[in-house]
C-alpha cells in the first residue's frame, strides 16, 4: 500500500514539472559594467528537475534568439548555472560585465518562460571632455581627478597619457617604467570608478597635457609646475629667547637712565648749596 501510494506520488510530482516563479513576466535588472549580475529563474519547487530548459538573448543586430554557452561567443567562462544542487534553480550568472551584455535574455522551460530585460551602466566621466587646469609644486604631489558618476561603476578599459611636445605623440603613462617609476598610484582599488592618478616628487619636466582616456570619452589636464618657495632659515628657540631677553634689558636700562637726570651736592662756609648737572 506504501509502495503503491509512493509510486502515485512519484508520478504526479513528474508530471507536474517545473512551474516558474513569474512565469511569462519581464523582469527589469540594472547591473553595472565589469560586475557580476544573476539572473533569476527558478521553479516553484527547487527539488523538480525541468525535462528541458535553456537561456537565449535576443541580437538585435540579426533579430534572431541565439543560445547563451559558456563554451563559446560573446560568453566564453563568463556564465554559471546553478542547478547542481537544486535542480530547479536555473539562475544564470554573468561575470565581467560588458556594455554588451545589455539586453532581452529568456529563460525558456519548454511551454513556459521569463522575460529579463538587462540594463547595462557604463562609465560615464565627470567634466568628460572638459580642460581642467592645476597648479603644483615642484618637490611636491598632485592628484589629477578622473572618475565616473557612479564610483561602483568598473569601466571597460582606461588609461592614462601625456602629450609628448618633443614626439608630438601620446605617451601612457605607467609606475613600472620611464619617468613616471614608482611615482604615480591610481585610487580604483575600492572605487573601481575612481580613475583619479596621484604623481609624487614633481619635477619641472612633469608639467604639460595630460588624457584620462575612457573608451570614447576622456578628459585633458594641463598641469602647470612652480618652484616651491623657499622657506625661511631655522633659528633654534633658545637663541630667540636670549635675543629677546638682551633687548629688554636694553629698553629698561635707557628708560631709567633719561627718566631722572643726575644731581650733585657741595658745601660751602656760606650754607650748602645745590647744583643739578643735567
């Protein structure tokens, strides 16, 4: 009776199949660019294995649906299923995210599907296409502000560079080699959209045009180098003190001595007299 009763349970569970969680629904993701997305599909039970599934995108260039592999295209070791403990979880996961992968993705499961519409944010820089101009010191840091509006945002590629006056050429610029070793540090470690780039111990021959190059946007800097101003000599403070003391003791001496002038006392057969010698 059990295993009759076990058999019956077996069957209807298999022919249920998978039941989607927004079914034939279209859902909005924004994600942004170098990130990871997942996105969701997934049956009502977990447990259920569906008799077939697959993802497919739209290409809007051949208007046609194409089948999304981790072997080979546009996301070759970029995409994850993760149904191998959980049968009906067909989530997929896309990592390095690029302005491409925006899109209409389906998760179809035979007669069934979901709609996931992606957006894709880009980098899109602060004072793009503007001249800033900065003023340093020679001897000196600077930091040469480049970063896009959303600091999450990781772009797709940068770099930056100076105009070479003597090539008439650009020239990248890297902490590795050439005049720039291990004197300029980028900031994009825990901002991935900060691109800013700090240059120490400024010389004369760093001043000029710089790019922060961003795909097909960027920003110029021209960086102006002055001489750092010379400071004044170090006087110990125990000199300034005895110099200070010496002319007090001057200025009380000269006070007292014009303040009462001098005066004499004589004798005489007569009485005493008196005489002031001023």
């Amino acid at each position: 009776m059990l295993l009759t009763f076990y058999l019956l349970f077996i069957e209807l569970h298999v022919s249920e199949g998978c039941n989607l969680v927004n079914r034939e629904q279209v859902l909005d993701i924004t994600a942004h660019t170098g990130g990871s997305v997942l996105l969701p599909c997934y049956c009502t039970d977990l447990q259920t294995t569906p008799e077939g599934f697959r993802w497919n995108k739209d290409n809007t260039k051949t208007d046609r649906r194409e089948e999304i592999s981790s072997g080979s295209g546009q996301y070759r070791d970029r995409v994850q299923l993760f149904n191998g403990h959980s049968p009906g979880n067909l989530s997929l996961l896309i990592s390095h995210l690029t302005e491409e992968d925006g899109g209409i993705y389906w998760c179809d499961v035979r007669d069934s599907f979901i709609i996931i519409r992606l957006t894709l944010k880009g980098c899109n820089l602060v004072n793009r296409e503007q001249v800033l101009d900065i003023t340093a010191h020679t001897g000196g840091s600077v930091l040469l502000p480049c970063y896009c509006t959303d600091l999450q945002t990781t772009p797709e590629g940068f770099r930056w560079n100076k105009d070479n006056t003597k090539t008439d050429r650009r020239e990248e610029i890297s902490s590795g080699s050439g005049q720039y070793r291990d004197r300029v540090q980028l900031f994009n470690g825990h901002s991935p959209g900060n691109l800013s780039l700090l240059i120490s111990h400024l010389t004369e021959e760093d001043g000029g045009i710089y790019w922060c190059d961003v795909r097909d946007s960027f920003i110029i800097i021209r960086l102006t180098l002055k001489e750092c101003p010379k400071s004044l000599p170090y006087i110990p403070f125990a000199v300034i003190t005895v110099i200070v003391l010496h002319i007090i003791v001057a200025v009380v001496y000269l006070i007292t001595t014009t303040k009462d002038p001098a005066r004499g006392h004589y004798s005489t057969a007569d009485g005493d007299g008196v005489v002031s010698l001023e």
